[in-house]
C-alpha cells in the first residue's frame, strides 16, 4: 500500500513537470525537483519508522505469548486458584465456618444450651496430570485424622469418575448434599445423622456417571472411618437418581439406593441414633448390630424432590433391617418430608451431576426462606421404640458466601415421653 501512494505520487509529480516544461523557467524547474526529492525522503522515513513499529509490535506480541506460557494462572473469584503454566497442575483453597448456639425449652431429658463451632473446615483440591484431589480437615471435629472429610483422588473414566479414598457412600441424598447447602441446620434421620449413625465417610472406591437427567453411582468400602481401628468389615452401596424435568426454573427428582455393612472381625458396632431434639439435645437409640456378632445391617431408600422457582420439597424413605446374633432381626423405618419457599424471589437450583440441589444463588440482593421439616423414625420390632421431630427455620442469604440460619425443632421420644424442644442459631460462611 505504501509503495502504491509512492508512486502515484511521483507519477503525478512528472505529469506535472512535463505539462510545464515548455513554460517554466529553470528556476522554477530546480524548486520542483527540490520538492520532489523533498517528498521522496520523507515517505522514505516514514516506512522506515513503520517497519521498525511491525518488528516491535511482532517482538512485543511474542513476548506475552512466551509469559502467557511460563507464568501460572491465579483467579481470585469465589476464592482463590491457582493453574500451572503448562495447565497440568491446578490447587484452589476454600474453607467453611458453621457457628451454632443452642437453647433449650426442657421436658424429662437433660440438657445444655451452649455455643460450638460445628464445623470449622479448611480444603484444599485440584488436578494434577488429569487426576483430581481432595484433602479437607474439620478442625472442630479433631485434629489429624479425627477431623478428616474427603480425602481421595479421582478420575474420568469408562464416561464416569472412578474416586478412591475416603468419602461418603452413595446413599441418601441428603447425607450427599453439601453442608453448606442442607436446608436445615441438622440432616434428617434417613442419614449418617441417623440411620448410618455416626458412618458418614468410609475409605473405599466408588465409581460415579451423570448427565444433566440422571446419576448412576456404586461404591464398595471398608467398614472403617479415617480414625477408627482397622477392622475386616465391608460394605457396599449404590445410588440412582432420575431428573425427568431439568430446566433453569423447574426441576423434578426421583431416586433410589441401597446399602449393605458387613461387620466383621474388629468391627465398630452399626447403629442408628435419633437426636430427636437437635444437636446436643437428647438422643434416643433406635437400634444396634454389634461388632462383635458379625450380622449384618441391609437398607434401602426412595427419594422425590422438586424446585419449582421459589418453591422447593424434598422426602425420603428409608427401611433398615440390623441383623441380631439372638432372636429375630429388627426393622427400622424412617422419612421426611421437608420443604422451603424463597420470600422475595430466587430458586434452588439442581446440580445434575450428584443428583442433589444447591443453595439458590445470590447475586446482587440477600435472599430470605421459609422452611419446614417432620421427620420420624422407628424401630419395628421393639414396642415403642420412635422418635420424631417437627422444626420450621428461616434462613437468611447475606450475599453467597454468608447464611444465617434460625430453627425451631420440637421433638418426641415415645420410650420414655419425652418432649424437649431446642431453638438454634447458625452463622455459616464459606468459600
């Protein structure tokens, strides 16, 4: 282009010359050719000047390449990232703080309202060479491994994720539903709260596959926490779950699972336990199979939810049969129904690959939420052997990373007619 302005210009430079020849005097004449060489030297200068900009510009472009190649990636939103140069390595920090306080409206059974921190969790997790990881300690649960959660390595495969190491079974879905996101402060009896009393992270292998409609997930592990003794007990449990509407605003769930845990030689034993009142309230067993004895405990449980905009439900079912070394075999049952409506707007969304529901995103303005639980639970085989429980709550979402969480639990214990009532209070943030 610009060789093309240069001679376009000396061409019409020499026409002009040659039209005034024959009328311009000499002096005339050496004027112009001064000009034109005057003109040459600058468009001269000036390409000279603009290939010298191309070769910075080229230089300063390879420059950032070379950076962008070498320098790790660091994101900062919603906590903090860090990504290797050659996108090999990744490792992000989070962390949570569940602060409760407990009072208590006593009946027959003694309590004491008090204040704890109920969770107080630091997490680190990432990839590394196409393997993720997962390494999170609860430091208001115990140091080392006594406060030990998920810590496993996983991998797609076979158009899943295989995980190995210490995590929660598949089963129940609101045993897998985040901490951060259960509806109320404590989780019904159909979970490790419960049911799977106090057997909420096992060591094993699980393989997990989902799309946006369905999950399919089976794990096989060791009847052995992170800090519990070794022991030669196992167990088994596998997950599906249904999504037949899955859209931005509505969403409808079924599911299923069951469960197997062998006991065997070392052993802890299985049991199930109902805080009928709360956390740190009154706690009634429901049923037990020792260690010792080496029987068995077989459950199964059906699950529907929805989110509908601001409307949200949720129910189980679960039925449990703990194996006795004497006499007959004793039936537990269990469910819940809960749900939750948002008061000025927003909606709980789905997350499809674990097949459970999240906290409703806030952006831009706090949330507030209506909430209601009844949950029972019962073993069959022993003459008024229940207990249950109603709470209504109300939840407060600051902005996403901060919760306040109010909840009003009333409770009945039919072995001995008990009737505490507990009132709590929870100040939750993560990241």
């Amino acid at each position: 282009m610009r060789h093309s302005l240069l001679a376009t210009a000396l061409a019409v430079a020499t026409c002009s010359l040659s039209f005034n020849a024959s009328a311009a005097s000499d002096r005339e004449l050496a004027e112009l050719k001064a000009q034109l060489a005057a003109l040459q030297a600058k468009v001269a200068e000036l390409e000279e000047r603009s290939d010298a900009q191309s070769d910075i510009n080229v230089g300063t472009q390879q420059n950032l390449d070379t950076m962008a190649a070498t320098t790790p990636k660091v994101e900062t939103k919603g906590g903090i990232k860090v990504t290797s140069a050659d996108r090999k390595f990744e490792a992000s920090l989070g962390g949570r703080i569940h602060f409760d306080a407990y009072a208590f409206d006593r009946d027959i059974a003694a309590t004491t309202g008090t204040t704890e921190f109920r969770r107080a969790r630091l997490t680190l997790q990432g990839k590394a060479y196409d393997w993720d990881y997962k390494v999170e300690q609860d430091f208001a649960a115990g140091t080392n491994l006594d406060g030990l959660r998920d810590a496993y390595i996983a991998r797609a495969a076979l158009g899943g994720k295989i995980t190995i190491g210490h995590f929660k079974p598949y089963r129940a879905m609101e045993e897998l539903t985040s901490s951060n996101e259960i509806l109320m402060m404590e989780r019904p009896f159909a979970t490790a709260t419960g049911l799977f009393s106090g057997r909420q992270f096992q060591q094993g292998v699980g393989y997990l596959r989902s799309s946006d409609h369905y999950t399919a997930g089976i794990s096989v592990f060791n009847l052995r926490g992170a800090a519990g003794a070794r022991n030669e007990g196992t167990g088994v449990a596998g997950r599906v779950t249904f999504a037949p509407i899955n859209t931005a605003d509505s969403t409808l769930h079924f599911g299923g699972w069951a469960s197997n845990e062998n006991n065997n030689q070392g052993s802890a034993d299985l049991t199930a336990t109902a805080n009928y009142a709360g956390r740190r309230g009154p706690a009634q067993a429901i049923a037990t199979t020792s260690g010792a004895s080496r029987n068995t405990v077989t459950a199964y449980g059906l699950e529907a939810a929805g989110s509908f905009g601001p409307a949200f439900f949720q129910a189980e079912y679960a039925n449990a049969t703990f194996g006795q070394p004497i006499g007959a075999d004793q039936d537990v049952t269990t469910w819940y129904v809960q749900g939750s409506f948002l008061l000025n707007g927003g909606h709980k969304a789905y997350k499809p690959a674990t097949g459970v529901f999240a906290s409703p995103k806030v952006d831009g303005r706090s949330l507030w939420e209506l909430t209601a639980r009844y949950d029972t639970i019962e073993n069959k085989d022993i003459a008024n052997r229940e207990a249950s429980s109603w709470i209504l709550g109300l939840n407060y979402y600051v902005n996403p990373s901060l919760r306040f969480m109010f909840n009003y639990a009333r409770g009945e214990n039919e072995v001995n007619g008990d009737e505490t009532a507990q009132y709590a209070l929870r100040t939750q943030f993560s990241f």
